[in-house]
C-alpha cells in the first residue's frame, strides 16, 4: 500500500516527529496490533485470535450462562502456551512511555487488555483502558476479587472452571466481553481527552470495534491531526494526515528518536 501522498516512510516519520514537537495535547490510540511484537495475537490480523477462537465464546451472555464457554476461556492461556504474566513490552510500548517522559504525552487510550503500556513504565494515570484488563478477576455475584495469576494457578491445578471461594458465584475476568457494558467512567474520560486533544497517534487497531473507534473520530471532528500507524487497512485511513503501513515497534523507535533529536535530547 503506497504511505500517504506517495511520501517514504522516513519522510512521513519526520512529519510526525515535527507534529509531535509542536503539540500540547497529544493522544496515543492503541489496539492489538501494538502487542503482536510481544508475542500476543491480534483480533483480525492474518493470524489473530478469530481465526483460531470462536468471538461467539466472548460474549457475557454466553459466558455467564454457559459452563463450557467458561471452561473454555479459563483453558485459553494453556491453549495460547503462556501466560499473560509471561509477555513483555515490545519498542512500540516503550517509544510511547517515552513519550510521556519527555513530557509530550496528554494519555494513552488503549483497547488491549494485556497492561503492556504500564509495564512498560507509563503511568497508570495516564492509561485509559476501554476494554477492562486481564490483572484482576471478580466475582460477578458477591465482587470478590483475585489477581488473574492467582486463579490461573487454580486452573493449571486441574480446576476447570474457577468459581468464587466466598459464595460460589461466578469469576469473570476484568475485561469487558462482546456485549457487556464498557467502564463509564474510563469511556466518558476517553472522550473528552479525545476531544480536546490536538493529535491522536492511532497505532495497531484496525478501527472497526466501537465505542472504542470513536474516539480518534472525536479528535477529528474536534479539529486534531490524525496519525494512523497500521500494517492493515483501518477505518479511518481516508481521514489520516499521516498514514504509515508499517510494524509499530520500528516507526514509533524511529518517531521518538527524531522527536528527541528535535528537542536536543540525545
Ligand atoms: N504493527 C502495526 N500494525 C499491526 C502489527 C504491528 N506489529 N500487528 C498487527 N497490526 C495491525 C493488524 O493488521 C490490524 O489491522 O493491527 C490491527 C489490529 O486490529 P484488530 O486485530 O482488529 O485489533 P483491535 O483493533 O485492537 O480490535 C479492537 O476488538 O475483538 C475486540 O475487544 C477486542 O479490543 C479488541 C477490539
């Protein structure tokens, strides 16, 4: 796919670079694809996680009323052969807490569920996570809650479908399901940084999930500059001023160093 305006890729890195320097307000979007380089699948990628799980299995209703849906989710991290514990920030991740070091960096708001962003040294208070987290698992009955590890060890320990240890009610991981309603508070927040931001980087989403792909839409129409940063086709590509078709991990390393150079940094 030709990069916007027929420009090299290290050209379009430039621009961004300069509309980096000059912003006040800046807005990392970020999906599936910014994790691929950690090892994780994304959705709808040659290899994502649709081709190989069911998105029927991720819907709450399913989950809640179906005992073999829960086994089967509670069996993902065997059938993934790792543990979400186990991966690890890649460049993409670290170009963007880098970002918020040097003080260019409004928040990042991510779909992912995996907290690469904050272990890869941005500050909670600066990730907004849509679509919950894989950390913590809740009791959908009495909300007791454990770290997902922990209760993983209890699947790995031969228990195929973990149930609440106070009232037997049902353990659902943090993340939010196809069907179930986003946090409200983190949803509302999301957007009104999306709208008062002046340059929405979108890295690694393919745009097509909503509420979620709304937010780089709130930058637009409030006027910001849109970055998309993707190896695949997005929703948004017809509005971006900067497009590149690339892996994340190498541009956004490339972005920060010219931002870097440009703010004298070495
Ligand atoms: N660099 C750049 N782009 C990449 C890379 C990479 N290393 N790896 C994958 N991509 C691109 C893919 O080509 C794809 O276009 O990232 C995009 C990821 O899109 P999706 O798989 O649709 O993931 P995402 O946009 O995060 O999905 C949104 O859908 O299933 C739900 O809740 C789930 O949060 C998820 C939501």
């Amino acid at each position: 796919m030709e990069q916007t305006g027929g420009k090299t890729q290290d050209e379009l890195i430039d621009e961004l670079a300069d509309l980096i320097v000059q912003s006040q307000r800046l807005v990392v979007f970020t999906g599936a694809g910014i994790s691929t380089e950690s090892g994780l699948p994304d959705f709808r990628g040659p290899d994502g996680l649709w081709t190989k799980f069911d998105p029927d299995d991720f819907t709450y209703q399913k989950f809640i009323s179906d005992r073999e849906t829960r086994k089967r989710i509670w069996g993902m991290s065997e059938a993934l052969g790792a543990s979400w514990k186990d991966f690890q920030p890649n460049p993409a991740h670290y170009a963007v807490a880098e970002l918020e070091k040097l003080g260019k960096l409004d928040c990042v708001i991510t779909q992912n569920v995996d907290g690469l962003h904050q272990k890869a040294g941005n500050s909670e208070d600066k990730v907004i996570q849509l679509h919950g987290n894989m950390q913590w698992v809740k009791c959908l009955s009495c909300g007791d809650r454990h770290r997902f590890e922990e209760v993983e060890k209890w699947v790995a320990g031969g228990v195929e479908v973990p149930e609440c240890v106070q009232c037997g009610g049902i353990l659902k991981p943090d993340a939010v399901f196809f069907g179930e309603a986003m946090p409200v508070q983190e949803t509302m927040e999301a957007e009104r940084r999306s709208r008062m931001c002046d340059l929405c980087i979108v890295i690694g989403s393919s745009l097509v999930v909503y509420p979620a792909a709304l937010m780089p839409q709130y930058a637009l129409s409030s006027g910001a500059k849109i970055a998309i940063i993707n190896e695949g086709e997005t929703g948004l590509d017809h509005a971006a001023d900067i497009r590149i078709w690339a892996k994340a991990g190498e541009v956004m390393s490339q972005v920060v160093q010219q931002v870097k150079k440009r703010l004298g940094i070495d």
